[in-house]
C-alpha cells in the first residue's frame, strides 16, 4: 500500500516536472518569435550627440546692454547668444516719476529683442554704480513699478527672467537704503510689487540663496510644487561673485559654501539660475566650475565678464575638450536623442509607433513650458502635426533619460508621396511665439536635419506601396 502510494507521488512528480518544462519551452518559445517579429517590424535607430554648442533659447551666454543702447541687441545673436541682459537705469528718477522718454526707450528695448529672437533677463535698478543708491521711498518705487508694468505685460513672452534688483548699487541688494543688506521688510515689498506687475509665469531671481529661504521659510520647492507659479515656486537666485572666494563675496553667508550648493542643486533644479564673475582664483579654475555649475544647474551666464576667468578657460581641458568649449555647450539645458524604436514599415492612413530616449546632458533645466509634437513631412511640403503629452520642463539634466511615447498617423493624401520625413517639434507654448521658430529648441545632435524649428530624425521612403524607413 505504502509502495503505490510513493510510485503515485513519483509519477506525478515526473508529470508537474514535464508541465513546467513544457511551460517554460512554450514561454521561451514566444519569446523568441516576439524578438524576431520585433526585430523584423521595428528598428533600433541610434544618434550621435554634436561637439558642438547648440544656440537654444532661455541657455548660454547672455549679452549685457542697457535700454538706452538697446540698438545693440541686434548683434547678440551675432555673439552666439540667446539671451540678453537688459539694465533699465532709473538712476535720473529717484525723486520723480519716469519720463514718457524713459518709458518709450525700455519698450524700444524689448521690441528690439523680440526682433531679434532672444529672450531677456531683466533688471531695474537706481544706477549701475558703486555709488548708486535707491530712493528712501518706497511709494515712489512702487509708482515706478506700475508705470512699467504695461511695458513687462507687452513683452512678458520673451522675460526669461526678472532679476529683483531695485535695491543698493546695481540692484544687487547689498549697501541699500534700507540697510546693508537690505532689511528683510524691504525685501520682501519688493518682492511682493514685483508678483503684482509681473505676469504669472515670469520667474524672479533674488541675490542670495539665503534671501529666498528668509522670505519663504516654511516652504521647500520640489517637484510636487515646482512650475505651480506658487510661492518658492516662483523665486530663484543669482550670483554676480561666481567662483570668487569662500562666501562668494558675502553671497553664502547663512550656511557654508557646501551646504549651499546642496540646496541650490534641489531649488535651481525648478527656478533659473545664473551671473557673472568677478575675479580670477582658486575657485574659477575650470575644474571647479564644471564642478560647481553642476551642482548649481548654471543656466545664463555673462559672456564678457570676467574676461580673465574666461580666458582660463580656454587654455585648460576637460574631458579632452577645450574647457570654455565644454562649459558653454553645457550651460543651462542640452538635449540630446539617443536612439528611437520605431517601426520599420508603414503606409498613408495608417500610424507608425514609435518609442523616442532622450537625455539632458546640461547643466540645467528648460524652465519655460513647450508645447512638442511630432511632425510628417511630405516632399511636398506638407505637414501634419502630433501633439504630444511630454512635458520637456520634467527632462531635467543627469544621467537618467526619458522616454517619449507615440503613435503618429500618417496622413491619407500623402499616399503619393515618394519620401516622408519625421520630426520633433519643441515649440514656446505661448501664441505670440510659436509661430517664431527661433524660439524652439534644436536637440544637440549631428545626425538629426534641424529646419525651421523642426528637429527632422526619421526618413520613409515609398517602395511598392508602402513607406519603408531609410
């Protein structure tokens, strides 16, 4: 009895065994033939990333002019720059109101970048001098504030940024009128009259890492509240000592220089950061910029100052490259497309999928909000647009990659065409610019065919009725 009972077990042992072997060869075997119809209907297609710097609005090196220069600002972008530096001098006006001749020379300044194509980074301050100091009035600055808020309105698509200034020499908040620095008080009115004149999304930069974690003590910016325009949201920093000494010339001076760029590598990852240097020491060397514009996630910087720092640059090395090479290419965002997974076949009125990996190389983020679409050209010219759900402002710079799903319809009436091409559109998701293809955003890539703001990837080609990818 005990005898049968064992040959009983065994055998269905041997049978359990037989069961998972054939499950486990019929898994296998699926497996495969997936690879093989993978292989057959979908292709791997790599790209390579540029050496080179890639002009990109809201990054890179900033060209300074004043309002009363602001003819200049038609050679930024002949100075390989994206972003101009704007000083509206109110140095004339510290016991009157501003003059119809003042008023009309900002906007002339701001018409001249939208002409151009850049974006700004604004200050206002009462003289670019050691000496210069802000009216003891803060009702007069606030009339001020009001006079140019329409001029801020008309332009606010192309403000990158509002740096606060208004306080001390050069609105850089230190030997102000209302004390050295200025008193927390008078910070945050001028904070708080800024919110009330600029649009909703324009973000402002504060001097000192330490002035925006005084004024919002109780809040810490991270992802869950970042681009809300909300409070911390909204408020970055600036540095105008980079890499100059142990606090920055008094820029870390609540907490030690490591424990500020710690902070600065969560908040700046959501508010735009930038400045310019000042001197040549210990802590420009290239090295430690690469090192410190990590960390900071460095989006502007000035181009002409300080000249000697620059120069340094240029005459060291990082990673084999030309050290200022390598920085300038990394300020700010650097997308790069690493590979797509897309089909291999496809016909008009029916849809191709396809998986796009993208990475951000750079040392920021991209701050202001892009519509991205996928776009079919035909030889033709004629074009048909995918609107996708990614947002390109969550791509933030590191090693991670992102992924960009889609399944893009190719248009019935491009059944006779003999070639399409796909492309990437990242487009300024606001009206007044997106129609300006100088505002979108070109991906750092040397085999990608960059043309009107359209980031071309992909080419079909019509054989025997169907588009076959090239």
């Amino acid at each position: 009895m005990k005898k049968n009972q064992v040959d009983r077990k065994k055998s269905k042992m041997k049978n359990s065994q037989v069961v998972i072997m054939i499950v486990l060869f019929s898994i296998l075997l699926i497996l495969m033939l997936t690879a093989a119809f993978l292989k057959q209907t979908f292709s791997n297609v790599k790209y390579i990333e540029s050496d080179n710097n890639t002009i990109n609005p809201g990054r890179g090196f900033y060209d300074p002019v004043y309002t009363y220069d602001y003819e200049e600002i038609s050679t930024t972008r002949q100075n390989e720059c994206s972003l101009s530096f704007v000083m509206f001098d109110l140095g004339e006006f510290k016991d009157s109101l501003i003059s119809n001749e003042k008023l009309l020379e900002l906007d002339n300044a701001l018409t001249a970048a939208r002409n151009n194509g850049v974006k700004v980074i604004f200050r206002m301050a009462y003289g670019f001098e050691r000496e210069s100091r802000e009216p003891n009035d803060m009702e007069l600055i606030n009339s001020h504030l009001m006079q140019i808020k329409p001029i801020l309105e008309k332009h606010s698509d192309i403000l990158y940024v509002v740096q606060a200034g208004i306080l001390g020499p050069w609105g850089e908040w230190h030997n102000s009128t209302f004390g050295d620095p200025p008193s927390l008080e008078a910070r945050k009115t001028v904070i708080d009259m800024w919110l009330n004149v600029l649009d909703k999304d324009v973000f402002i930069d504060v001097r000192r890492p330490s002035f925006v974690r005084d004024m919002y003590e109780k809040e810490k910016l991270k992802k869950s509240n970042a681009y809300s325009f909300e409070g911390v949201a909204r408020i970055g920093w600036h540095n105008d000592a980079l890499l100059s000494t142990e606090d920055d010339y008094g820029t870390y001076i609540e907490l030690s220089r490591k424990e500020e760029l710690k902070w600065s590598k969560n908040h700046n990852l959501f508010t735009p950061f930038g400045g310019e240097m000042n001197t040549l020491g210990e802590y420009s060397t290239a090295e430690n910029a690469n090192d410190e514009f990590e960390k900071l996630r460095i989006s502007y910087l000035n181009k002409f100052y300080n000249k000697d720092v620059l120069e340094s640059w240029k005459k060291d090395i990082i990673e084999d490259e030309n050290a200022f090479d390598y920085i300038n290419k990394k300020l700010g965002y650097r997308l790069v497309l690493n590979n797509v997974w897309i089909k291999n076949k496809t016909k008009a009125n029916r849809k191709v999928f396809l998986i796009m990996k993208i990475s951000n190389v750079g040392y920021g983020s991209v701050y202001n909000k892009y519509n991205s679409n996928i776009i079919v050209m035909d030889d033709k010219g004629n074009k048909h647009k995918t609107a996708l759900k990614a947002d390109i402002r969550t791509f933030y710079p590191g090693k991670k990659s992102r992924l960009i799903i889609a399944n893009v319809k190719i248009p019935k009436e491009m059944d006779n065409s003999k070639n399409i091409r796909l492309g990437f559109e990242l487009e300024d998701y606001k009206d007044s610019l997106k129609y300006d293809k100088r505002y979108n955003i070109e991906l750092s890539n040397d085999d990608i065919f960059y043309e009107n703001g359209i980031n071309y990837f992909a080419k079909f080609s019509l054989i025997d009725g169907k588009f076959i990818l090239k």
